[in-house]
C-alpha cells in the first residue's frame, strides 16, 4: 500500500476557562502556522473546557477560528454538561465517534468519556455504542491497512499516572488486535508518556494550558507528528517565550 509522506500535529487538554487562558492556545496555533513543512491538520484530543460550560467554550471558539489548517477533535470528560451530558460539545463540534481518510491512513476518533453511569466519573470507559462503532468501522478494513487511533482517555500504560484511563481498554485491544495499527494519541494524563501495546507506540501528551499544571513538570508544547514510509516519529515542539 502507498502511503504518501505527511504530518500532523496533535495537541490537547486545554482546559480554557476564559479568553486570558485561551491565549495560549491562540500562540500555539500561530507556531503551529509557522511550521514548515506545514501540517496537514491538527488533533485536539479533548478537555477544551474546565467545566462544559457554553461560557467556556465561547472563550475558546474566536480563537479556534483562527486556526487555518483543518481540525479534527474528541470531547474530554471536562467538554461534558454537568460531568454527563455531551450534547453542548456534539453542537458545536458534531460527532463524538467518528473516522476519516488521510493519504491512505484510516484515523479513527474513538470516544472514551464514561456517560453511563448516574454519577459522574472522569475516568474512560468506551461505551458499548462506541464498541459497536468501533466494530463496524474495523470490518470496513483490511488487515493491512494502517490505522492511526485517537481517545481522549489513554488505552495503555499504568493506571497510576493515567496514561491508561480506560475501565475496558482491555476490550478495545482485543478488537484492534491483527490490524495494521500504527500509533495510538491520548491525553487526559497531563504528562509525557510513550507505552508500546504489540510494539504499537501508545503516545500520550501533556495539558496546554494555563489552568492546569503538567504533574511532571513539563513545559508548555504539543506532538508534531510526521508519518513517512508507514513509520510514525513524534517530536515534542516546545512552546517558544510569549
Ligand atoms: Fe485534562
Ligand atoms: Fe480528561
């Protein structure tokens, strides 16, 4: 299979509380536009907001605008009405599952937010729902066709440091297993972390953001991204000095 040469960058938990704290985000998109070669599009893997309210998110939405490159994004546990309810989020950015083709990779969109319960958990569960998506959406490929995945919540790693934050991560592997997976993204973790689940690199990224603090200190960047030959590279990119 051909795969064309491309990057994209992935960058989330922004947690914007007011148009002060969404001032970060807008410098990262200005470096990002300043990327050469210039990424083909950008993850925001969820936590837009720190508490789902629509004020919040009207914070963020002036600069989200600016964004010249196109954006795929995830609802984080944070994006949810009350800790339960999705519906303010799927307004405003549209479905919570979802897949889309890029220069032959299949990138799917999974949804990990926990809606099940009566009270609210900020842990990851994938909803039988999600399962089912998830599901159909895998028959549609062949074994050989690569696969970049993305959650909110992390599927691998330790469960202390978060970077696996799914209650049924173990029923999602099993479903990936014997695809043609190349890399998984999360966030959610606010920390660095690189797990391997099948020598597949499980990438998990820090908090952008001003509200929120990297527990293990790292400074403020985000995940350009650059796939060539079926190999996937990540560099951290530092965010320069305001
Ligand atoms: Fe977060
Ligand atoms: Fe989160």
């Amino acid at each position: 299979m051909h795969n064309e040469e491309f990057s994209f960058v992935h960058l989330t938990d922004i947690h914007v509380i007011d148009a002060e704290s969404a001032k970060l985000v807008e410098r990262a998109f200005r470096e990002i536009h300043n990327l050469r070669p210039l990424p083909d599009f950008v993850v925001i893997g969820g936590d837009f907001v720190e508490n789902g309210t629509q004020e919040e998110f009207d914070s963020f939405l002036p600069v989200f605008e600016k964004l010249q490159i196109p954006a795929y994004t995830l609802c984080g546990n944070h994006d949810l009405v009350d800790g339960i309810d999705p519906t303010l989020y799927q307004r405003i950015f549209g479905d919570l599952c979802y897949a889309f083709d890029h220069k032959g990779y299949r990138c799917i969109m999974l949804d990990t937010t926990h809606r099940d319960y009566e009270t609210y958990s900020w842990h990851g569960y994938i909803r039988p729902e999600a399962i089912n998506w998830l599901r159909g959406e895998l028959s549609r490929l062949s074994g050989d066709h690569p696969i970049l995945l993305f959650t909110h919540h992390g599927l691998v790693g330790s469960r202390e440091d978060l970077s696996c934050d799914v209650e049924n991560s173990d029923e999602v592997l099993a479903l990936l297993d014997g695809y043609h997976l190349i890399a998984g993204f999360a966030g959610h973790a606010h920390r660095l972390r690189c797990n391997k689940w099948n020598r597949v690199p499980f990438f998990v990224n820090t908090a952008l953001s001003t509200t929120r603090t990297n527990p293990g200190g790292e400074p403020h960047g985000f995940f350009v991204v650059s796939l060539r030959e079926g190999e996937v590279s990540v560099d951290y990119h530092l965010l320069s000095k305001a």
